[in-house]
C-alpha cells in the first residue's frame, strides 16, 4: 500500500468510526461507515479506483478496499460489475487508442522485425474490451472479498448478462466463494 | 469517546490533507518537461491534452446522486502562460455552460486566463460516448525575455500548472494535473563534443554525462542532447570524481557506454561513442487457448509491435525480435503448467515449450493481465492485458523487480506520473520509460539483457527504485526519474 493511500485510508477509517479493518458480522448492515465530508469521498473513490485499475495488483489494493469496507465499496463495485467502467473512463481510453494505432502502423512500416495484425478499429476493440472485462472482473472478486449484504444479487444479475467468458468465470467462482463457509 | 475521536480525526484529516493537497492526492498527474526555445511560441509545439468530461466510476463516488452535468475548477499557474483555452466534443448542451473567474465564453469553447475559474454546468449526455475536451496553453511571447539560458547548467525557467477538479456538487468525481517544466535546456560553449558514430537514425540522442567539469566540479546525471555532435563544455579527467562516463540513447542503436573516456583537462577532446544497432531479445512466444480467445497470435503480434515502439520511442535500445511461435497443445495437463508456468519450468522445457536464456511470453488462461516470473526469461500474459502489460513485464525482465522494492514498479517515485510504463493501476495508457529506467534495462548486471548474453559491456548494479538503504542521488546510478525533455 502506497503511503499516501495509507494516509487517506487510516483518515477515512477513523473519520467514518471503524475501529477494527474487516466487516464484523454484527454490524449494522447500511452505511455503519458513513462517508460525511466531500474529502473523504474522494479518498473512498481513489481506493476504489486503485482495486479495479490495478493489473498485477501487488500493492495491497484488494486489502485496502476491505479495510475500506462494503457499505462505501460495494455500490461502486455493483455498479461496475453491471454497467462496466465509467463513460469517461471508456471514452478516455478509446481516444488514446485510436490515437496511437497510426504510429504503431508507422513503427511497423518503418521496422521489418514487427509486423501489424490489427487494423485501428480491430485494434480498438480488442483492448478497450480488455479494459470493460478487466474492471468487471475486479468488481466480481471485490464483491466475494467484501462479502457485503447486496454482492450476492449482485452476481445473481450478472450471471444473467451476456458477459464475456472470463468474466463470467470470475463472476462463478466469487460465487462460490459465498458458497463456502 | 467519540468527542475524543471526532477530534483525533479532525486533527488527522487535516494533517493528511496539509500534507498532500487535493490535487497532489490524485495520481492522475501529468509531467511534462520541454526545452524553451522561441519556436515553442508556437502553440502547435504544445500537446493538446485530451480530457473526457464525467466521473471517473461509473457511480461518481460512494453515495453521490447520479449526474447529469458537472462543474470544473480549474486553476492555471506560471508566468509564462498567457492563456489556455478549452474546447469541448460531446457536451449534452453546449449552450448551458457557463463560466466564472478568470474564464470567458468564445464561439469554440472556453479562454481561461491564468488564476481560478469555475466551469458551470457542463451537461453530460444521458447515454452514449461521454463528453471529451482539449486544452491547449498558449505561452506568453513577453516571457521570452526571461528565457535567455544562458550558461552551462539546466534550469528551470518556469513550472506551468493546470489543476482541474471536476465536481459534483461539493464532491471532486475527477481530476486531472499537468505540470509543464520550462528549461532552458543551456547549450555549453564550444570546448569538448562527444560525437556519435555509426547512427542509425536522425534523432535527437540523449547523451548522460557524469564527470569533472571545468570548475573542477562532479557532475552527476547531466543530460545533453545532439543528433550526431553533442557539445558537453570543459570536461576533464575523473581526478577525484566517482564517476566518469558517456552514456548515449538514440532510436534504433543499442545505448553506448563509455566507462573513464579520454576526457583532457583542455578544451578541444571529441570523444567518440560507437554506436551500434539495437540489441536484440530473441522472444519466444507459445501460444494457448484464451478462454475466448482459440487463436492468439493477433494479440501477440500486435503486442511485440508495441513493445518494439514503446521501447524504441523512449531510446531504450533494445529490439525484440521474434524468434519462434507455437500452439502450446490443449490438454489440460499442459494447459495447467502454462496456467502455473511460473513453477513448472522443467516441465515445460522437456515438454519444449521453454527455450532456455532467451525471453518466453506465454499466452494463456491465466486470471492476471500479466506476471514475470521468479526466472525473469518467463513472462505471462492473460486475456484481459492491455495494449502496454507486455512492455511493463519485459521492464521486470530487465531488471526492475524485487518483491522488496515494490517490484520496480514506479509509483511513489517523484518525478513519475501514470504515463510510466512501470507505473501499475490507473487508467491512463502508458507511453514513457524514463532515462534511469533504461539506464538499468542496459547495465543493470540482473537484466535479461546482460544475463542472456546479447550484451557485452560495462555493468551496474542499480537499484529498482529508490529507498532508505538505496537513497538518490547516487553517482554509480542515474536517478530513476531522470530523464530527457521529448521529443
């Protein structure tokens, strides 16, 4: 865990109440840990942020985000898992995409040891579909480490959806994972 | 109790907060440093940077009410900016927004001026593509006055900020900082010139210079730049330096790197820098069924393309090159060792899906976007990768790894932004190896690049990131953030 989202996390823990890191089974089940000021939402967004961009995610972000808590992270995490990332997100990412696409086509005409496989449309869709399953696939495993109240419907409804296979592998096994003891 | 705690956690969320402002908590900030010249005047030398309107998650933050329009603070530091403008692609109506501040409304979009300003009622569309807005700085032709550089160090003639928060209500939903570095980028006066032989291309080299300067100072990290000549001003013996060295990053030419060169302590030494044609990697790549995916040679071809470019624009000096691609046959046994290829070595090399001392990327059902194993020849890559994961692994490889280091991974290192390749979890693509990065890709004795053999030469021993036992600046290793003005 980076020291900065340390310090946002250990402010936003003890300004919402929460004394102990992980979801007792007792507490109450809605907003035990209520976000009251605009800051604190902002540091609960970036740890947020951090679990569902993270790719090797060896900075502890699946930890943070349980010290986090269920009723701050799971709407987000439902949401995602449901809808995929924000539009601004997408559209951010696609621009960068389609913008780089004709100089990889440069890089390749002017080096004979790469070639292209893709054209820019091909191209676009490949990785921004990369980036939807990624962020989807770390909301299902999100959702199974929080074990909050409304992760279970959640899945349920995803389940449903015409999802991707390796999304759809991450929703199962988060599933199973309630289905544990 | 809770007054205790109400106080204890007034008291913390204020130190937090002094100690990193809002802006700075965000990682999404963007470093720029150019070089000043009267040609940058021109705007069009200046990036336009891309910025999407909207939240950064999908429900804009935990408990926040759903949006339909947004309001931007911007505020616009530097005294080299005259103005900055905004123009928007997408927004629901155009017509509603509305401006406060040191802002004014234009038919193409928004001049804002430097100081704080408010957007108001940026109006999001209910479905569909969110909203996209450039901003592009215009300097001030004033300013040039102030940029004369004269001198042989560096320096900074201006930082330029662009901090904008984009809000909902009282709540920042996303937020963007770009911070321009002005430098003179001095050019020293004729005395001694490390000159490049052998060039392949017409860039602009980096040349890295550590060494005894004329005032009989140790000069550490010095960056210079030509396309074939490179004036270095008076640079004399190692006498009692550290260090002394040459070091040139150019595009499509391995980086060459003179240890003690010929350096005299009169003017008029050209030194000459060989340089040769990238090192090759020969890259092995074995091909498994990706869940979704039968046939994953597209990808991998598209991905040996990007990590040749990536690697190529930043002037790391090392080509990829493909040596051979295989189906990995799709029994589960053997589909299960490449799933857990990072433990089944032996196992795959009898099976000859290993080529030993050479790079292997795998391609197969794994849940991760990528991983570099324990032996750093071995690089996976899953199906939700991204377009820059098999760059960011080859880094590993080439030496920026350790469990204990936060594996070479760039945050929290000053000077580093999102755009790092080696940077991990944020949204932004990456585009950018610094100059200490491929620094230690080239020298470093735990790169794949020296362990495997392509490369003969000088070896370090630098450390992945910067730390208590490994502090910078340190005269044997660049900093890692150190880095060239682009282009």
């Amino acid at each position: 865990m980076s020291l900065l989202t340390a310090a946002l996390l250990a402010a936003l823990l003890a300004a919402c109440g929460g004394d102990t890191p992980v979801e007792e089974p007792e507490a109450p089940p809605a907003a035990r840990r209520r976000v009251t000021t605009p800051e604190q939402q902002v540091a609960a967004r970036h740890v947020i942020a951090a679990w569902l961009q993270c790719e090797e995610c060896v900075d502890a972000e699946l930890d943070t985000l349980v010290q986090l808590g269920a009723p701050l992270a799971e709407p987000t995490l439902v949401a995602t898992l449901l809808g995929g990332p924000s539009p601004a997100a997408l559209a951010m990412r696609e621009h960068e995409l389609r913008a780089r696409h004709p100089e990889l086509v440069e890089f390749a005409r002017t080096h004979s040891h790469v070639s292209i496989s893709m054209d820019r449309d091909q191209y676009v869709a490949a990785y921004l579909a990369n980036f939807v399953a990624l962020q989807r696939i770390r909301s299902a495993q999100g959702l199974a480490a929080l074990r909050g109240a409304g992760a279970v419907q959640a899945l349920r409804k995803a389940q449903v959806l015409d999802l991707r296979q390796d999304v759809r592998e991450a929703v199962d096994e988060a599933m199973k994972q309630f289905a544990s003891p | 109790m809770h007054f205790l705690r109400s106080r204890w956690v007034g008291f913390l969320l204020a130190a937090t907060w002094l100690i990193v402002s809002p802006a700075d908590a965000s990682p999404r900030t963007y470093i720029k440093s150019i070089c000043w010249s009267p040609e940058i005047l021109e705007v069009d030398l200046l990036e336009v940077f891309t910025l999407p309107v909207g939240c950064e998650l999908i429900d804009c933050c935990p408990g926040c009410p759903a949006a339909d329009a947004l309001d931007w603070r911007i505020r616009i530091g530097g005294k080299s900016v005259e103005a900055a403008t905004l123009s928007f692609e997408g927004l629901a109506d155009p017509a509603a927004l509305k401006v406060e501040g040191a802002a004014g409304l234009t038919p193409d979009g928004v001049t804002l001026m430097r100081g704080r300003s408010q957007l108001l009622n940026l109006t999001l569309p209910e479905e569909g593509r969110a909203p996209l807005a450039g901003l592009r700085l215009r300097l001030d032709p004033d300013f040039l006055g102030h940029a004369a550089g004269s001198g042989r160090r560096d320096e900074t003639l201006d930082v330029v900020e662009v901090s904008i928060e984009q809000m909902l209500g009282s709540v920042a939903v996303n937020e963007f900082l770009l911070r321009y570095r002005l430098k003179s980028c001095a050019v020293p006066e004729p005395c001694d010139v490390v000159k490049q032989q052998g060039k392949q291309g017409a860039d602009d080299s980096v040349v890295l210079l550590d060494g005894r300067d004329g005032a009989d100072v140790c000069v550490n990290d010095e960056v210079r730049r030509g396309v074939i000549s490179t004036l270095v001003g008076n640079v004399k013996t190692k006498g009692s330096c550290t260090s002394s060295i040459v070091g040139v990053f150019s595009r499509d030419n391995a980086m060459a790197m003179l240890e003690d060169p010929p350096w005299t302590d009169t003017c008029g030494d050209e030194v000459a820098a060989a340089l040769g044609p990238a090192w090759e990697m020969p890259v092995n790549l074995w091909l498994g069924k990706m869940i979704f995916v039968p046939d994953p040679g597209p990808i991998a071809t598209q991905d040996l393309l990007a990590v040749n470019a990536l690697y190529d624009e930043n002037k790391v000096g090392i080509a990829f090159v493909e040596k051979q691609r295989k189906q990995i046959p799709t029994d589960p046994g053997t589909l299960a060792k490449v799933a857990f290829a990072c433990q089944g070595l032996g196992e795959l090399e009898s099976a000859g899906l290993y080529v030993k001392d050479q790079l292997n990327v795998y391609y197969g059902p794994v849940t991760i976007t990528g991983q570099s194993c324990d032996d750093r020849n071995m690089v996976l890559v899953g199906p939700a990768a991204n377009n820059t994961t098999l760059a960011h692994e080859l880094g590993h490889a080439l030496s920026l790894h350790g469990a204990e280091l936060e594996w070479g991974h760039s945050n929290d290192v000053p000077g580093m932004t999102p755009a790092n390749i080696m940077w991990v979890g944020d949204s932004k693509i990456r585009t950018h190896f610094s100059l200490g990065q491929a620094f230690r890709f080239n020298v470093n004795k735990l790169s794949m690049l020296n362990k495997n053999g392509p490369r003969q030469g000088p070896e370090r021993d630098c450390p992945p990131k910067p730390s208590e036992t490994a502090p910078e600046p340190d005269f044997e290793c660049p900093g890692l953030a150190l880095d060239w003005s682009r282009p």
